[in-house]
C-alpha cells in the first residue's frame, strides 16, 4: 500500500490547504517538463503525486484511505513488536532504565497501538457519518429547490395556457360577432333592395 503522505511530504495530520500546497509544490518540481534529463523518473513520480493528491483531496476517499492505512501500520507494528519480543532474551524484559523507570513492553506497545488505531477508527466514522449526514442534507435541499422549481413552472404554465385561452376564446368571440355583424348587413342590403324594387314597382 502506498504512502501518500509520503509521496506529498506530509504528515498525516495535515489539512486540506497544507494537502493542496505540498502537491502544487511536488507537482511542479517532478513535472516531466521540468526534468528532461530523467523524463520516466519524473514521469512516474508525478502521476504518484496525482494519485495522492486525488486520493487525500476527496473526503470520503481520505477517509476509506487513513482506516486502511492506520490499521496496515498497527498491524505491521503489531508483528515488529512481537518478533522484538520473541527474540529480546528473557532476563532482559521490564529491564529497569538508568532512570529507574520500567521501559515499555512490546506487549504495551502493542496495546498502545491498538488503543490509538481504535480512537483513530472511531474519528474517521465520525467524520464519515458528519459527512454522510451532511451530504443527505445537501441532496434533501437540491430535491426540495427542484420540487419548488418545478412547481413554479408548472404554476407558470397554466397560467400562459389560461391566458392563451383567453386570447383564443376573444378571438373567437370576435370572429363570430364579424360573421354575425356580416349577416345583418347582407340582410339589411336584401330588404333594401326588396323596398326599392317595389317602390319602382309602384312608380
């Protein structure tokens, strides 16, 4: 498993701005066009460099990223203290220091480890749960913005189809009162002339 804090420099501690600074800093010293005397060195530094900096970017990946980290590295510590333990010679455990203090089994050691991986477990789900939480609350709001905003254009849809009814409704309205208003005069001009056919009729 790579070491991405030690591809950035970093420690493991650090923060998103320190994060973003150390692969700006190590991406423009190993660029491939910076170092053409050793072009598939720098090459294959820099996409390592990419690839950490893509990993330790992303919250949740980090995450995933520092549980499997922390607990390769108890594990690999677990193993070193037991092979120290198994080969430290028996007279020579609890050995007192010059200071008259007891130094640290590797058996304690071990248990330290284990203590400091768990709390750093338990911090890493916290942190995954805030973010889950908050990403939750993030996609509630998007889908309650849409649900407003669609409800918007649907209010603002019915209202152009009520007025485009209405302007269709007037116009046919006035079509028929012109047809009307056409009929009363075409009748008007027949009984016109009806009167002065008799009326020459007469003279």
């Amino acid at each position: 498993m790579k070491n991405y804090y030690q591809i950035l420099n970093i420690p493991s501690s650090a923060g998103e701005e320190e994060i973003k600074n150390a692969y700006y800093a190590m991406a423009k010293k190993f660029h491939p066009d910076k170092n053409l005397r050793n072009p598939y060195y720098s090459a294959d530094k820099f996409r390592e460099i990419q690839e950490a900096y893509r990993i330790l970017s992303d919250v949740q990946e980090k995450a995933v990223y520092d549980q499997q980290f922390i607990y390769l590295y108890a594990e690999k510590m677990r193993h070193v203290t037991r092979d120290r333990r198994n080969i430290r010679p028996h007279n020579q455990r609890n050995r007192p220091q010059k200071n008259g203090f007891t130094s640290r089994t590797p058996q304690e050691q071990g248990e330290k480890f284990d203590m400091f991986r768990n709390a750093f477990l338990k911090k890493q789900k916290e942190i995954h749960q805030q973010y889950q939480k908050e990403k939750i609350e993030e996609q509630r709001n998007q889908k309650k913005n849409f649900q407003e905003a669609f409800k918007r254009n649907q209010e603002r849809l019915r209202e152009e189809q009520f007025r485009q009814k209405n302007e269709d409704d007037l116009k046919n309205a006035k079509k028929k009162g012109n047809q009307v208003i056409m009929t009363v005069l075409g009748l008007l001009v027949a009984w016109l002339m009806i009167i002065f056919l008799i009326f020459n009729d007469f003279v």
